[in-house]
C-alpha cells in the first residue's frame, strides 16, 4: 500500500471516528470528499499552519460546513493547531472544533461556513481580493483560492449569483472542488434538480473539468493542476459516493448519520486500520513534508517581501493619522442642503484618500451614491479599479464583500436601498458573527420615498437591521452623525451599516462629531424648562423639532439617536444628562415599526411608529397620511397628557 493510500485511508477512519465520538456530525460528505481536500493539500495547497497570516497563502473555503470533521482532521495532519483532544471535542459546548467551521477559532478556517452557498460567494470575494493584490504585485501575490461545495451549495441562489459574476470578472484563479455524490438529505438529487450544472457554468464562463472518479486521490490531484492552468475560472465536477466505505454508503441515509461503534470498527477494519483517534508516524510524516515545503516557501517569499514592504503598503494606503474627522463635518458644512446619501458620497471619498475602500452596488451606484468618483471599474482588464459593478446580485453582494473584508488589506462596502437590505440579511448575520471589517451602504431611509410604493418604502428593515448581534446599524439625521458612523466603521473595523436619507439634510451645524460619537444626545430644544422628551434617528429628528416648536410654550426636549447601541454602552452619568430626570411626557417619533424606543420611554411613553404598509404617492403625502406631520403629532401628544 502507498502512502497516498494509507494516508486516505486513516484520513476517512479518524474522520468517521470524530463524527461518532460526536454522538452527530455528517459522516456522508466528510468522507466522499476525502479524497478531494487530501489531494489539495498533499499537493497544491500553499498554506500556512502557523496560523491565517502569510498574506500569500491560498485561501481554502470549505463551503459544505458540514463535513467540517474532515477540515478538521485534514488541518491536524498538515500541521496546523488543532490537537488530537480538539478532535475528540468535535461538537462539544465551546471546543475548538465546532459542528461548522467557524472564523477566529482556529487556523485554517477562512470564514464561518455552514448556511449553504454562502462560502461560495465568500470565494468569489477572497478571489476578487486576489485579483486586486496581484494587480499591486503578481510576484509577490499570486495565490488561488479554492471552494469545497456539495450539491446543496450549488442550489443555493447566492451560488449562482456569485458564480455568474466570477465567470464575468475571469476570475482563473478560483478554483470550485464540486462534491457531486447526488443525494441531499431528503434523497436523490433528481428529486428537486436535473440541470446539467457542466453547460450551466460554462454559459457563465467558467472552464469544466469532469472527474468521473471524485474518490480517486490520484485523479483529484491531476484533476486539479489542469485547472491552475486555466485563464478562466474553474469548477471540478467530481463525481463522488456520499459516506463511500459505510453502511449507507450511496444513500441519504449517509447525510447526517454517525456511525454507530459496530459500524465503525466495521468500516476501520475494512480499511485495515484497529486503532482509535490515531495517525501512525509514516503518515504524520508524509504530511508534515507538505507543511516543510510550505514553511520554506513562506520564508523565501518574507525575504522578497521585505524588499518591497514600502511600496507595497504606499499602495495600499493605510494612513489613519492624516484623517480628521471634525474637518470632514466642516467641508460638509460648507455644502448645506445635501441628503444623506450625498454627504455619505463625500465622506467615502474623503476616507478614501487614506483609507483602501473597495465594493460597489447592486446597480444602484447613481442612487445611492456609494461610489468612488476616482476609483475607475473593477473589470477583467482593470484590477485596480475599487468600484466594483456587482449587477442585480443583493444576495450574492454582501457574501462577496464578507470574502474581502476577510482577505484583509481593504474597507470592503456593499449599498442598495433600505428596503432591499433583506436580500442581503444572510450576508449580514455571516458578517456579525465573525466581526469582519464590512459596511454596508443603505439609502432611502424612510417611507417619505413615496411614489415607488410599498415595495420601497422600508418599514420593518431597520428594526431588523439593529436586531443583529454585533452589527452596528447607524440611522444619521446630521453630516457629523453621517461623519460618525464611518468614523466607526474604519476605527472600530467592525460590521456596520448606515441607513441614510434621500431627503436633504438641514441645518448642518446642530451637532457636532464628538456629540454624534455617542451614539445619542441632545439636538435641540425649546422652552426654559423641559417637561417633554422626544426621541427620534434619521429623518424624523427634524420632524421632531419642529413638533417641539409647535409645543414651545411646554418646553421641549429632542434627543437625536443615531445608534441605540452605542447610546446605551455610555456611562449612567452622561445618560443622566441627555435625559430628563422626570418629564412629563417621553415620546420617540420613528417611521419603522421598531418598538426599541420603549426602553428610553417606558411603558407610558408615546410611541409614534408605524405598523402597517403604506400607499404609493407623492412622498410628502404619504407622510403625512401615515400620520407623521406637526400638527398630528403635536395633537397626539397633547391628547396623551389630557390637555
């Protein structure tokens, strides 16, 4: 037996010997593609086992998360931080080694994987990076990115979308390692799918490569190198057996089935191997050889590295020193009248100057105006370009934009309107969770859009947008809170979005940076002592204020809060004097359905929201029809306190 063979073989028994210790896990897919990531690793995989920082390595997605047990198991073989122990805590509360890859847990992991199709896109966005860095340098990098996906990620519509704008971008060095075994969990795969996935990815144009035997490791090894070759983008088809060796082998059954302890000495003696959670020293050995080629390479590359650090890194300018936050609100001063989206416009493009920013839209560059004025197209021929011409792809967007920001080296953005974010609300939730330098860039904050309608009013959007855990969703009414949430985005690299205005803002002075930094504060107010509290983000500030005109002779206090978030992480001190100590009256005015606003006016607040889907029509119309107009909600406010 060769050591290729033997190697494989021990791979698939500590595989399937994970999943069952595990009491649950995938046995199927981990062990019918053995063969596949055994091949990429043995040799072509340029990785780094020390960890996720040799800028050059290839990134390596495994889209199917759930045959995470073999990722696992691979990464132990070649080197790479995770024990023997780590293994036998596969799926346990808190181990290293969890049902689904996850970013930041340990090395070798490029991006949380697990909802499927969405590594896939993750890829794209690693390739595109890629693309970008080797236009800064071919020499120094050059590296390819490679993608495990089943039958399931391909279904998926953010595949498909991420794919088809691959093919357009001539990414050749992605690589797609295609699982193709033709069972999903509910059975074949001809239940729900009979397309010829070979025609379909060379109409996106795509170079296809068939393997008829996916469970060969000498065929998934050659299979491979023709496709390094390719100026196109490439999918291996890998025809393989789910849970090949096992009892349910072939069959759904195989899906998400550990094999009992019967069943597995029967599988590992079928194999020829007895012992247990064990890689004999031949092994270990041979793939320690991969991973001493490796650190060699990372070595000689270093040295090169040194020699262009300077010119390489003026490039990719990172100069956060020379960026004033407080002179970007007074260049906005000096333009009054503009909408949000225009002065988020002039933010970008000011930070850009120090700053790497690189995304695009969804075709709605014109409308949103998140574009940089000097950045040119990121095109097949031009990978120097930072604006990048996404089509009407949401879905496939924001998983993209998550594979750049984790390629590193870039403020990765994505924009569409608010009402749109939904597509994209998978992307989002990926991001949060792996807390990944990416903003988001939404426009038409509110239902005073008014003639497109429902569809493109957003009512709901925000208040899921502020439910992600560890997104930060700012709603700016001012240029400074609009200055403030990129502040945060580039400061803080962190998940972020911006929901902004089509409507002007005015008034540019009322606040300033330091105030908007956090995250809540008083914007205005009337009278000589306060006896009404008003709370309200984004467009509704100024309709607030001129309520707290119209109720003068009570006084009125108006709290602008861009981000409820950071608002409440301040201290109870600065809290204390934003707010009145005991009003008679706390109301919040917000043209979404969030019920947030009751934490800051309790139980017998005034809530001023909306709950239902409004009309097509003129913007102010519908508005003011929905109730969000002076004298309507100063006469709501003064029917609550019986006057």
């Amino acid at each position: 037996m060769n050591i290729e063979t033997k190697t494989l073989n021990y791979l698939k028994a500590m595989t399937a010997e994970t999943i069952s210790n595990a009491k649950s896990g995938h046995t199927g897919s981990a062990l019918g593609g053995s063969s596949i990531l055994l091949a990429l690793f043995d040799n072509h995989l340029n990785f780094d086992a020390s960890g996720n920082n040799w800028p050059n390595r290839d990134r390596f997605v495994m889209s199917a998360g759930h045959a995470s047990a073999l990722l696992y198991n691979t990464l132990h073989l070649y080197g790479y931080d995770i024990s023997m122990d780590d293994l036998k805590n596969f799926r346990k509360y808190d181990s290293r080694t969890p049902g689904h890859p996850e970013y930041g847990i340990v090395p070798g992991v490029e991006t949380t994987t697990g909802p499927l199709g969405q590594g896939v896109a993750n890829a794209v966005g690693l390739a595109i990076a890629a693309k970008k860095m080797n236009s800064i340098n071919p020499t120094l990098f050059n590296n390819h990115t490679y993608c495990y996906a089943g039958d399931g990620c391909l279904m998926e519509g953010v595949a498909m979308e991420a794919c088809s704008l691959a093919g357009k971008l001539c990414l050749n060095k992605l690589i797609l390692l295609y699982d193709d075994n033709g069972i999903t969990l509910d059975g074949e795969k001809v239940l729900s799918n009979n397309e010829n996935m070979a025609k379909k990815f060379e109409a996106m144009g795509w170079n296809v490569i068939l393997v008829d035997k996916g469970n060969d490791y000498h065929d998934c090894a050659k299979a491979i190198s023709k496709a390094k070759k390719s100026t196109l983008p490439t999918i291996i088809i890998f025809k393989t057996v789910i849970g090949i060796g096992t009892v349910k082998q072939g069959t759904s059954g195989a899906h998400g089935y550990p094999l009992s302890s019967e069943e597995l000495l029967a599988f590992k003696k079928s194999l020829g191997i007895t012992e247990s959670f064990y890689y004999p020293d031949d092994v270990v050995k041979h793939c320690n050889e991969a991973k001493r080629n490796n650190d060699k390479m990372i070595a000689d590359w270093n040295k090169v590295y040194a020699k262009h650090k300077d010119e390489i890194e003026s490039q990719l300018k990172s100069n956060p020193e020379e960026v004033v936050f407080k002179d970007i609100v007074k260049l906005l001063s000096e333009k009054p009248d503009m909408a949000g989206r225009d002065a988020s416009n002039v933010v970008l493009n000011e930070l850009s100057k120090s700053y790497n920013f690189f995304g695009g839209t969804a075709d709605l560059a014109s409308s949103t105006k998140a574009f940089l004025k000097d950045g040119g197209a990121f095109s097949k021929d031009n990978a120097k370009g930072n604006n990048i011409y996404f089509g009407i792809r949401e879905h496939a967007m924001g998983s993209i934009v998550n594979g750049i920001a984790l390629y590193g080296n870039f403020f990765a953005f994505d924009s569409t309107f608010v009402s749109f974010s939904n597509y994209m609300f998978p992307s989002l939730r990926m991001r949060s969770m792996m807390n990944i330098p990416a903003l988001s860039i939404f426009t038409h904050d509110s239902i005073n859009i008014g003639e497109d309608g429902p569809t493109h009013q957003p009512i709901e959007q925000i208040t899921q947008l502020r439910s992600f855990v560890g997104l930060q969703t700012f709603r700016p009414a001012t240029y400074a809170e609009v200055v403030s949430g990129y502040k945060y985005f580039v400061t803080k690299k962190a998940p972020t979005v911006l929901a902004l205005t089509k409507s002007k803002i005015s008034n540019p002075k009322l606040s300033t940076i330091e105030r908007a930094d956090r995250g809540g504060y008083v914007i205005y107010e009337t009278g000589t002592k306060q006896q009404i509290e008003i709370y309200a983000s984004g467009t509704e500030v100024y309709l607030a204020m001129k309520v707290a005109d119209e109720l003068n002779h009570m006084g009125v206090r108006v709290i602008s809060v861009p981000n409820e978030k950071i608002f409440d992480s301040q201290t109870a001190n600065y809290k204390a004097k934003v707010m009145l100590p005991a009003p008679v009256l706390r109301v919040a005015i917000e043209a979404t359905n969030d019920n947030v606003w009751y934490k800051y006016i309790g139980r017998d607040g005034l809530l001023l929201n909306i709950n239902e889907y409004q009309y097509s029509g003129n913007g102010t119309e519908v508005y003011e029809k929905a109730g969000f107009e002076v004298k309507t909600i100063a006469s709501k406010i003064n029917k609550k306190l019986k006057l």
